[in-house]
C-alpha cells in the first residue's frame, strides 16, 4: 500500500520531533515509543526512522549528544533530542496536521452523516 | 545470529555508500538496534534465516534502507568526504604550482602610478612575462629599483645594450635612465587598460 507509506511517512517526521520533545531519545528508543504510542501502526520499516533521524539532524531540527549505554561499558549511544528550530518545526507540523484533521473531518462528516 | 545481524547490515552498508567516519557511525548505531531487536524476539527466532526474515520485516529491505540513508546524507556530501583528502592534495598542489609559476613564468600586477601614463594608466591589470631574455624598442617592461628592491616600475624600453644587456628606458614621458639586467623583473605580455571616468 504505497500511499498509506506514503502518508505514514509524512506524519513520521512530526510524530518523531514531539516524542523528542518530551525527552532525549536513541533510535531504538524511539522506534519502540512509536510503535508502542501507536498501537502498532508506527511499527514497521523501523528502518526508514534513521534516514528521517539523520535527514532532522542535517536540517538542525535535532542534536545528537553521545551518552555511554551503561555506566563503565565503554559503549557510546546516540541520543536525539529537539533543537529550537525542530520546536518550531514541530509547532508548525502540528498546526498543519490540525487543518487537515478538521479539514478530513468537515468533509467526511457531511457526506457520511 | 550475530551473523545474521552482520550479513544484513553489509547489505545495509553496500547500499548506503557512506565515507568512512559516516559509515563507521552508522553501522553501530544500526547494529545497536539490531541487536536489542534481535533479543525483544529472541524467543521466537532459532536460526539465522529466520532472523533475516525477521530484520527485512521490521527494520525493512536492506537494498530500500541503505539508500534511503545514503540520501538523507547527502550525496554530494558523502562525495566530498570521501574525496576530501585527494581535493586537498589537489588544491595544494594548485596553490604550489601557480606560486612557482608567479616566481619564475609570469605574474600578475595592478598599476598602481602613472609612470607610463597614458600607455597604461593606474589601475590597469598587467602581466609580466619573466622569462623574456631579449627585449626591442618600445616594450614595456617591469624593473626592479636599485634603491628600492620590494618596489616594481614599468618602462618603456628606448635601445639595448648589446655588450651588457643593460636597458635604456624611458618613464614619465621623457625621464630616461639605465636599468642593469639583473634589475629587469619581465617583459609586460598582457594588459587590461584601465579607463577612468
């Protein structure tokens, strides 16, 4: 179903900048919180999150900051977390997806009434 | 079944072209995932063949996920940094090339007076041909002041010595004097004659 990815996709970038906003994530993390936030509907293509994760952080939507995975390990993980920029992203994203859902709703209510 | 982790991820990184650094931080990240989605279903994978199925079903297809990677990077970025370090070399080799050619072929000057006013005025761009070993009447040249060696002035060639290859030149319409061979900078080649209003 090509367009229900498509328009899957489209929400991913929104859906990814709030759960940031609420906290620093790494991409597992992430990946599980929308799945887990989306009763599954986020679930699969886990893979398509880290071209949107690195596409945020070439636009300076998000930051990375190294954090170690457990005290003393010596492995590093990247965690994501929201930019001001990416706040304002996120305001704008949310605002849109606001229209469309009022947009969608008006329509359907009256055709399906 | 790390092998299998392993396998998809070269497929990942064949596909996504990274430089080297991105490369190296992608696929541990990627590997990161993979490994704490491989032991989330431990319980139900028990081969390898069933981990990549598992992989391709919820990270997606290696071939789809590498490139979507590669273009989110930045193509001509990942360009740039693989070819980084030969671009340098190159512009370094550039920059020594035309610092030898300006100290020994030909180089680039501004007229800053008007000694040979109104053949070339101040502010026209010239180029001085260093190598020339003959000169004729009425060629410009470029000489270096005996006074003052950091300093360059143009003038227009009147006779030769022949013994000596010594200049008789001419400035400020009339001003004659001797320039030594060995004060003779070059032969000036081309010019762009500044106009002023």
């Amino acid at each position: 179903m090509p367009a229900k990815s498509q328009f899957l996709k489209g929400c991913a970038r929104t859906l990814v900048l709030q759960l940031l906003s609420e906290r620093p994530m790494y991409g597992y993390e992430l990946a599980a919180a929308l799945a887990d936030r989306s009763s599954g509907i986020f679930a699969l293509g886990q893979g398509t999150l880290y071209p949107l994760l690195y596409s945020l952080e070439s636009k300076k939507l998000i930051a990375v900051s190294r954090e170690e995975e457990a005290p003393g390990s010596g492995r590093t993980r990247r965690y994501y977390r929201l930019t001001p920029a990416g706040r304002a992203e996120l305001q704008a994203g949310l605002a849109t997806w606001r229209d469309i859902a009022r947009g969608m709703q008006l329509v359907l209510e009256k055709r399906y009434a | 079944m790390p092998d299998a982790i392993a396998q998809y991820l070269d497929q990942v990184m064949r596909h996504a072209r990274l430089a080297p650094a991105d490369a190296r931080a992608v696929r541990a990240e990627l590997d990161d995932h993979l490994q704490q989605l491989a032991a989330d279903r431990a319980a139900d994978i028990h081969s390898p063949t069933e981990m990549l199925a598992m992989l391709n079903q919820e990270f997606g297809d290696p071939k789809e996920v590498g490139n979507s990677i590669a273009r989110s990077k930045g193509q001509l970025r990942t360009w740039l940094k693989k070819k980084a370090r030969r671009l340098v070399i190159a512009a370094a080799a550039l920059v020594m090339v035309g610092l030898l050619v300006r100290a020994t072929v030909a180089e680039a000057f501004i007229v800053g007076g008007d000694g040979i006013a109104p053949i070339l005025t101040r502010g026209s761009r010239i180029i001085v041909y260093k190598l020339a070993n003959s000169y004729s009447p009425q060629d410009i040249i470029a000489y270096q002041p005996v006074d003052q060696p950091g300093l360059r002035l143009l003038a227009i060639v009147k006779q030769i010595d022949p013994a000596t290859g010594d200049l008789r030149v001419t400035r400020n319409n009339g001003v004659e004097l001797t320039v030594p061979r060995t004060a003779i900078v070059g032969r000036v080649v081309l010019s762009t004659r500044h106009s002023t209003p």
